[in-house]
C-alpha cells in the first residue's frame, strides 16, 4: 500500500500578549498536519497493519520535522508537543487511530524532539471538511509539568474528504504565557510529604 498525500498544511502562532499582560517571551506553536488518502474508506478492513506500514513511521519523521521548521526551531529548542488525526465521514477514527498510536510514529516524533520521553498525548476525531480539531499538547520530558498542558485548534477548509484522514503533529517552544498553578510534584509533595 501506498502512502498518497493530497497536501501538507503547517500553521503557527506566536502569542505576545495573555490574560492583558505581556508575554516574557512569546508562546509559539506550530502544526504540520497531513492530508492523506484513506485506503479504507468506505468499507470495513479488519487488518490495519498495512496502512501503519504506510503511513506511520514515514508521517512520524516528516511531521514534527515540518511543525519545527515553521518556528524555526530544532529539537533541542522543543519543549512540548501532541499529535492528532481527524478522519472523512467515510472512514474510521481506529483508521487514523491506528497511523498515530503506534511507536513508528511516536518514536521518530520523540527523536527528532531531542529524544523526548513522555507519551504524545492524542485527540482523534471523524469530521468533514473545514472541521476543527484541538491537538492537545504536554512537556516532552515529565507530563507532571502543567505549564506546558494545552491545546492548538486548527482546521483546513479543504479537508478531510469523506476518503481522507488529516494526521497531525503540533510542537510548543514554551508552555503557557503566564503558568501560576505550580507543577503535580509540587503538589504531590503536599499531599504526601518524605
């Protein structure tokens, strides 16, 4: 099976200003999301191990490495990050569940994030077209750290068709504008203190 891709959209933002107060340094966030066709649209597949083989890994390395390249950034310079997929009316939310929650995904995603540790954390959906998805994003070494929990909402006009799946990766420079409700540890600490 083929991996065919319609188009690769990258957007980005760079937020000065939060909560009417100044930025110590801007929030900047990119997602690179891929339009890619659904072989199994349309009809149900029981193996989806051919379309893993296809997309995976190879939408594992190119993504992030796009979302980067939008901040102009690198790995070492990524501090949080999240994948998602958003499938056509006439596939399965398990068809792009099954491109993203593998680790041929996941692995080159971590890597190329500086060999990052945590889980990417995930939102899958089915829509049609122009249809938003908010990817959630984490700190890419401790997933303890709440500066860095947020979401990045994106959407194409375009996509996905009914036969498509949109596959996306979003990386952070920074958490939050202005974190103030501290860290688990911190809080762990609290409840059981050594």
């Amino acid at each position: 099976m083929e991996l065919e891709i319609r188009k690769i959209v990258m957007v980005s933002e760079e937020t000065y200003i939060e909560g009417f107060k100044k930025a110590e340094n801007p929030v900047k966030v990119a997602a690179s999301l891929a339009v890619i066709k659904n072989p199994f649209a349309g009809r149900y597949e029981e193996n989806l191990q051919p379309l893993i083989e296809s997309a995976s890994e190879k939408l594992g390395a190119l993504l992030p490495q796009k979302a980067m390249e939008a901040l102009g950034i690198t790995g070492a310079d990524v501090e949080g990050y999240g994948k998602g997929a958003l499938v056509g009316l006439d596939g399965e939310i398990e068809h792009g569940s099954a491109i993203i929650h593998t680790l041929t995904f996941g692995n080159p995603f971590r890597t190329l994030c500086d060999n990052a540790e945590t889980l990417l954390p995930s939102a899958e959906k089915r829509g049609s077209a122009g249809s938003s998805i908010d990817l959630a994003i984490k700190h890419k070494m401790d997933p303890k750290i709440r500066s860095h929990h947020m979401t990045f909402e994106t959407r194409i006009p375009d996509a996905p068709r009914n036969d498509e799946i949109i596959i996306a990766a979003v990386v952070t420079a920074s958490g939050r504008a202005h974190p103030r409700i501290g860290s688990l540890h911190k809080e762990l600490e609290g409840i059981f203190p050594s």
